[in-house]
C-alpha cells in the first residue's frame, strides 16, 4: 500500500483556495504544514486527514489516481467545501500535470523537471489502453493570437510578476494558488507552454519553501525566467505563435517501425512516481522511447528495470528491450518520440545490437562538443537528448567523477550521477568506476547544459579494441545501464592501466571563474527574498556599487553591469501618490528588470558552458572576479 499522498489536479487545488475567506487564507500555510505525516491511508486508495474532533477531509482518487474533480475531495465540518481543513490538505499533495506525461531525469528534471518533475501516469494513446486517463488535446500553433490568449497571457503575467516580487519567502499556498488559476486559464485558451511554465515554478516554490533535499535556487530561477519570457512575449502580441506550445503526449500513428535498445534508465519523481524508460534508436537514428511511469516512488523505479514491456504483446521485460530491440506493426507515436500501447499495436522482437554497429555507432563518431553545440543552438530539444563518446577515467574529485576524451587536446569532463538517489545504482557505479584510473570506457549520456562540461551517464560499456576496458557479461550486450546493473569488481580489468597524471585541480571552470556571479546572486537573491531583498542587497555607497559591478565592466560584460545596476535601482524605486505619500510599486517594471537580466545571463552563461567542452580556450573573458 503506497504512503504517496495523491496528485491533485491543479485547478481543483485553486478553486479550494480560492472559495476561502481572507481571515481562513491567512492561516492556510500554516494549515498545511504537517497535514502529509498525519495522512492515514486505505487499501482502496483514499486518504483521510484528521482536523480535531469535527472535521475528517477525504481524498478518493480515480483510477489513474490523481485527484482530478472537487467532488473527490470531501470534508465533514459544517464550512464545507469552503473550509480550510479540505484546502489544506489539497495543498499538502502533490501537483498533479494538466496533460500528463512523465520526466526523464533527476531533476535533472527532471532533468527533471528541472524545479520539480512531472507526476503523472503514463497516459494512454488514442488506439485504446487499459490505464483510463484524461482527454489530451492538441493545440497547433495558431496563425496568430486568439482574444483570449492575450487575455489569458497577460493575466498570467501579472500574477507571475506578483510572485517574483514575493519571493520565496512570501510565496505560500495563497500566491501558488493564483499561479494555478492563471495557469489552468492559460490551458483552457490554449497556451499549453505557458501553463508547463506556471506549473514548473509553482512545484518550486514548494521544494524550495519546505527546504527538500536536491533543491536548488537556480533550478527556480530557470523555472521564472522560462515562465516570464513565455507569458510576457505572449502577452505582447508580437511573439510568435509558435510560442502558445503543444499540448503534449498526443499520439500520431507511426507505421511500421524497426527500433534498437540503447540503454534504460530509472525515474523518480518529487511527487511520487516511479517507473523507467528504456531508450531506443530506428535504423535511420531517429531516437525513440518506451517509458512505464506510475505512481509507486522510488521501490516502482528499482522493480520497473525488469518489468514487462507493455507494448503490443511482445514478450520482452525493459532489461532485454534495453538490449534488443522490436519490429512494431501500426506503432502510434507520441511528438517526442516515446511509442504508445494501443490495441493496434503489434511487436515482434528483434536481436539486440551492439554499440559498435549501426545506427548506435555514430552516436559515439564525432567530438562531445560538437553534438552539445548543436543541442545549445536548440535548446527544446535538448532535454532528452543522449551523447556519446570514449573517455579515459582520471578519478574523483568531490561529488564529480573527472574523465577526459580520448581526443587530442580534449577537455576535462565531469561526470555526475544522473539520478541521485542512494538506493538507486548510479552513485555506487560511478564511485567505483574513480577507483579504476585510466580505465577506458565508453559513455552514453544526457549533457548537464546547465554546468560546464558535465554529463550525467545512463550508461557505460567497453572502448572496442582497447585492453584496460570494462569486461562485461556476454549477456550485457556490452553495455551496462548504470541505474540498474551494478558493476563489480570481476567487470574490470586486472593489473594497473598507465600512469594518468592527475590534475593539481580539476581544471578552469569558465563559468564559476567567471564575475558572471554576481548577477547570478542578485537573481537568486530577489527569486528567494523577493523585491525587497534586491532593494536592500544593492542600497549602499558608490563605492560598493563599484565592487559589485566594476568586476563585470572589467572583464567586458558591460551589458551585465548595465542590466544588473538597472534592476537594482528599479527594485528600489518607490513611487508616491498625489498626496506625497509611498506606494507600494507594480510589480511589472521590476519583473522586467529581473527578466532582462536573467535572460542575457542565460546567454552568456551557454557561451561558455559551450567553450567549457572545446579544447580551444574561451573567447569571453572570465577574469575580474
């Protein structure tokens, strides 16, 4: 029986808060604290909360388990459903997504889900499935922006600008909650980007509010700049209609497909499901996907490995797809490539492939920085996104595992566990693989585009033809997943490699050498203490106000300064009424401030994230801290 709270859809969350009175929204914040440890739960599924003697609030999820209409949420006291007892406890679950689809990384989202990540089941495609999900719809891109959609951006606008101006600190459960209302209109007018936006900063501003383990302030920062830029170039009118997004998950039929296993990988995500993916690639290298995500946490990403693949009924777990492959007749595909379970489907299996051979080998033919320009120069599809190449072990250093391409004058790399949990293989695995220093080996990963040359591995194999390699299971295919396959000491090779010279350090980090900094610290500095922190973080002297942006304006970021010194002062800008008096200032000259700011720093911070994998030298200046 899972101790998971269930997923709340996000406007039923909003319509409780919003039915409160002013009195009861204050107390709400501190209504939810504590609801989820006193959460009793039933072998049906339902979650009761116990409010004193008089008030007992019921949760009964559908069948996809997700709470998705008010009527699922009950609470016996006479307010009802107006009470605070049942709002509180729909804010302590976690945020169900609108269009359901799953993450593929720790968050980053993550992956992933980067601020958070996606909490919903796998969804059903329009050719039948057992799981009953809610209706998906496809909206294309329109030639250009209905009445509505403009309403509906620019509401969400304002709302968001009101939350940066809060900041964490003041960003409770009343002002994720209008978040949620103008999210779930800007579904209904069909601007499905905007709403993923709105979601993704709300989930991070509880992560960062209750102080959860992994969170990281820049993660939230990303999630605003995102939600920012999507709703106020919409709101504009002048953006382009590809900016309204896609629904997403819509499944197309695909035709006859031939598929290869690459790798698998476990998802975990904050709001209680698990399940994996196992990464698949078509003879003309078309990448594609079959995913089992359910709710289930982290012990329904360690069993799913080797659960059956429910794919036209072929006879195959994910460890053996993983390493072998299907020919599918009447596959439906889904827009990012993940392959969908319809009645219609039928598969076929097919032997597995190694590394070595085609359509797996070019993966691994050209120099990391190439592939991780061309993902910086698209960054939509960057996410999910896998990147080969052959590296020599040069061993730990912190909680990074430092390796260099096996190129000439190639850079260090760093390679961090793409999922962090300590019950799942990939810590353990790359912890053993910094013992073994000169170790060959070849790596398939998702490049961290957020850190300078850093690549998360999925999985590793042997370098063909090379002797001090991995010595893997003839059964492994030559490959190990590193979320499920645990290397041992039997897969490595006897006897030392060459002496690899180990760096005095890890080497220039263009990014944290960089004055860039302290822009980054007074974005993350309004992100958590809100208008107000920014104001009081940049009052003083000239003379401190020359420590703080003469570095940037040395090392020719003068557009840096510029942009920095700009939002400070509008952060600090007080208007008066026509009697004289202070008035609290709108939030929208300040949320335009912050977000040009973030957005040249997002710019240059690619620039030399992109440098940091050449083996040339950064043209942009990095000295003058």
């Amino acid at each position: 029986m899972s101790t998971e709270l269930p997923p709340v859809a996000p406007e039923v969350l909003a319509e409780a808060v919003e039915h409160l009175t002013p009195r009861l929204r204050k107390k709400l914040d501190a209504a939810t604290e504590g609801c989820a440890a006193g959460a009793v739960h039933a072998a049906d599924g339902t979650v009761t909360f116990r409010f004193g003697e008089d008030a007992l609030v019921t949760l009964s999820p559908g069948p996809a388990g997700t709470i998705t209409t008010a009527e699922q949420a009950t609470c016996s006291c006479l307010l009802a459903p107006r009470c605070l007892h049942r709002a509180a406890a729909l804010g302590a679950a976690p945020l169900a997504d609108s269009l359901p689809e799953p993450t593929t990384a720790a968050d980053p989202a993550d992956p992933a889900d980067p601020a958070g990540s996606a909490g919903s089941a796998e969804p059903a495609d329009p050719a039948g499935s057992a799981e009953p999900v809610r209706p998906v719809e496809t909206t294309a891109p329109a030639p250009e922006l209905t009445a509505a959609q403009l309403r509906a951006a620019g509401a969400l606008w304002h709302v968001a600008a009101e939350a940066l101006a809060a900041g964490v600190t003041a960003g409770g459960a009343v002002v994720q909650a209008e978040l949620l209302r103008a999210a779930h209109t800007a579904r209904l007018a069909g601007l499905p980007r905007a709403e993923a936006a709105a979601l993704r900063v709300v989930r991070g501003l509880r992560a960062a509010r209750e102080r959860r383990a992994g969170q990281r302030l820049g993660d939230l920062t990303g999630a605003f700049r995102e939600l920012l830029h999507t709703a106020g170039m919409l709101a504009s009118g002048a953006a382009d209609p590809a900016l309204t997004g896609t629904a997403r998950r819509a499944y197309a039929p695909g035709g006859s497909l031939q598929v290869h296993g690459l790798c698998r990988e476990p998802v975990l995500s904050a709001t209680g499901y698990g399940g994996v993916v196992t990464h698949l690639l078509a003879p003309d290298g078309t990448p594609y996907s079959v995913s089992d995500v359910r709710p289930g946490g982290l012990a329904r990403a360690r069993g799913a490995g080797s659960a059956s693949v429910a794919l036209g009924g072929a006879a195959l777990d994910h460890a053996g797809l993983a390493r072998g492959g299907l020919r599918i007749v009447g596959a439906t595909v889904s827009p990012e490539g993940r392959l969908g379970a319809g009645r219609g489907v039928r598969a076929t299996p097919l032997p597995g492939i190694a590394w070595t051979e085609q359509p797996a080998a070019p993966l691994f033919a050209r120099p990391a920085a190439e592939a991780v320009a061309e993902l910086l120069a698209a960054p939509d599809a960057a996410g999910s996104a896998l990147l080969g190449c052959d590296v020599t072990v040069v061993g730990a250093a912190g909680e990074h595992l430092l390796v260099r391409e096996t190129r000439p004058d190639a850079p260090l790399l760093r390679l961090l566990p793409a999922h962090p949990h300590p019950e799942l293989a990939h810590t353990e695995n790359l912890r053993r693989i910094a013992s073994y220093p000169g170790l060959l080996l070849r790596v398939l990963g998702r490049p961290d585009l957020d850190r300078t040359a850093t690549l998360r591995p999925l999985a590793v194999g042997p370098v063909p033809g090379a002797e001090h390699t991995l010595r893997l299971p003839g059964e492994w295919l030559g490959r190990a997943d590193l979320g499920y396959d645990r290397l041992q000491g039997a897969h490595f090779p006897q006897g030392a490699a060459a002496p690899v010279p180990l760096p005095a350090a890890e080497g220039p980090d263009p990014l944290a050498d960089s004055p860039l900094w302290r822009v980054r610290r007074l974005l993350e500095t309004g992100v958590a203490g809100g208008r107000r922190a920014v104001a009081e973080a940049a009052r003083g002297t000239e003379s401190l106000a020359a420590a703080s942006y003469g570095p940037l304006r040395r090392a020719g970021l003068t557009g840096a300064a510029d942009l920095a010194a700009a939002l400070a002062a509008e952060a600090d800008r007080r208007p008066r009424d026509v009697f004289g008096r202070l008035a609290d200032p709108s939030p929208d000259g300040y949320a335009w401030a912050w977000l040009a700011a973030a957005t040249h720093l997002a710019a240059a911070e690619r620039c030399l994230i992109a440098a940091s994998w050449a083996a040339v030298p950064s043209p942009v200046p990095v000295s003058g801290r």
